[in-house]
C-alpha cells in the first residue's frame, strides 16, 4: 500500500526523543519549521519554541508508554519516531565497569527499541510511519575508550534492518543517520589542539553543525524517502567511508 505522503492528512505528528539540546533540538527546530506538530520526550533542559515537552526516562517502559499517551492525546498518533536520546559513559575497556556498558546500551540501544516498540502500534495502524534511528560514525568506524558506545550504535543498524524486514510491507520505513564530530557543546570542550587532530582527519576539514544532521533526518522523514529503507546515511564529511 502506497505512504500516505505528509500534509495529505495535515501536520505529522513528530517525536523526537532528547530534543533539549544539539543534534536533538536542531531535528525538533526543523520539523516545527516545516509546520508538523512535535513532541519529545526528555529529562530536564528548556526545549526550542513549538515542541510539547513529556518528561520521562527511555529506560523506563513505564515511562515510555505514559509519555506516549500523553503526546498522541495531544498531537494524534506518531507518525514518525526520531530516537536520538543518547549517552556515554568513556573508558578503556580494560577499565569498563558492568555498570558503564550496561548504562550506555540500555538507553542508546534498548531505549530505542522500547520508543520503536510503541510508535510502531500506532504506525501499524495507519499503515505509515518513518522511524530514524540516530547512530554514530563510531557505531562502524570504533573509537578507542567507546566499545559501549560504539555497540549501542553499531546495534541500531541491526534494529532499523529488522525492523524494515518486518514492517517494510505496510508502509513504514526505518533508517539509521550516522553523524560524525558535530559542532556541540560537547566538542567545543575539547582541547583546540585535539580539534585540530580530529579536524585533520576528516576529509570535509570541518566539524559538521547540527542542522546538516537535522536536514537528513528530515529527509528520511519526507515522502520523497518512501523508498528508502534499512539503509545507514553517513553524515559525516566523509570520516567514515566505507564502513
């Protein structure tokens, strides 16, 4: 059955989890720019203008399923699912704590999969839906210091793939968006000499802004994406190629 192209049916209803701050708030800006309704869910910070805040832990089913409810009573079911709520807990492995490699998976990789799990009961249902899983260059290229990280992002690709084998035939797609160094508050802590080094490495010569991450994100999300699924879309000034 073909998607129902966004606007035939209104304003989508968008949510974009960790929308507060970064890569989260620039994708959030950029759907309220296009005129859809968004939400997110998220634990503390102040939100851009336009986007209905829930707050709530994806580490939590309990949680995940309330703040659901609370924004498809709102805004209508979710049309589109951005997870993108993401942390780091660095260490060498030798080091890695249980505890460090547990936290990193159960909110990058096990968080989205409990928001995909919901969003895709009302996705089903319409028989439509985007679902966009941000990674990370590091998901495929490693990092030393990262192998919780980089296993939280390498395991989105495996959900996003799955997903479109499973859900592929009533109209919803999953795609996986793999940033590189972004410009965030994040990097801009780093040693200028550090910057440099990683700069130097990729072959843009640049870190990349969020809202170049934001405009990928929102193409997997147009109708102009129907046909793209299970795929990774590097953004990342060519760091990764290949991987």
């Amino acid at each position: 059955m073909p998607q129902t192209p966004a606007g035939e049916n209104g304003p989508r209803s968008i949510l974009v989890t960790g929308a507060n701050r970064g890569i989260g708030r620039a994708i959030a800006e950029r759907f309220v720019a296009s005129g859809d309704k968004v939400a997110t869910i998220y634990r503390s910070g102040d939100l851009p203008d336009g986007v209905l805040g829930v707050t709530g832990d994806v580490r939590d089913t309990a949680a995940v399923d309330a703040a659901f409810a609370e924004v498809e009573a709102a805004h209508g079911p979710v049309e589109v699912l951005v997870a993108n709520a993401g942390i780091t807990r660095d260490q060498l492995l030798m080091r890695m704590t249980d505890e460090e490699f547990e936290q990193v998976l159960d909110v990058n990789l096990t968080g989205a999969f409990r928001c995909v799990r919901r969003a895709s009961k009302g996705m089903i249902r319409l028989r439509r839906g985007r679902i966009v899983l941000v990674s990370s260059v590091v998901g495929l290229y490693g990092s030393p210091g990262q192998v919780n990280y980089a296993a939280s992002k390498a395991g989105l690709v495996g959900m996003a793939r799955s997903i479109t084998r499973e859900l592929g035939g009533r109209g919803i797609t999953a795609n996986v968006v793999a940033p590189g160094f972004i410009d965030t508050a994040m990097t801009a802590e780093l040693p200028a000499e550090r910057q440099d080094a990683y700069k130097a490495s990729i072959p843009a010569g640049r870190f990349g802004h969020a809202d170049e991450i934001a405009a990928a994100v929102h193409f997997l999300a147009s109708p102009d994406a129907a046909y793209v699924s299970g795929a990774v879309l590097p953004v990342d000034g060519g760091l990764g190629m290949g991987h």
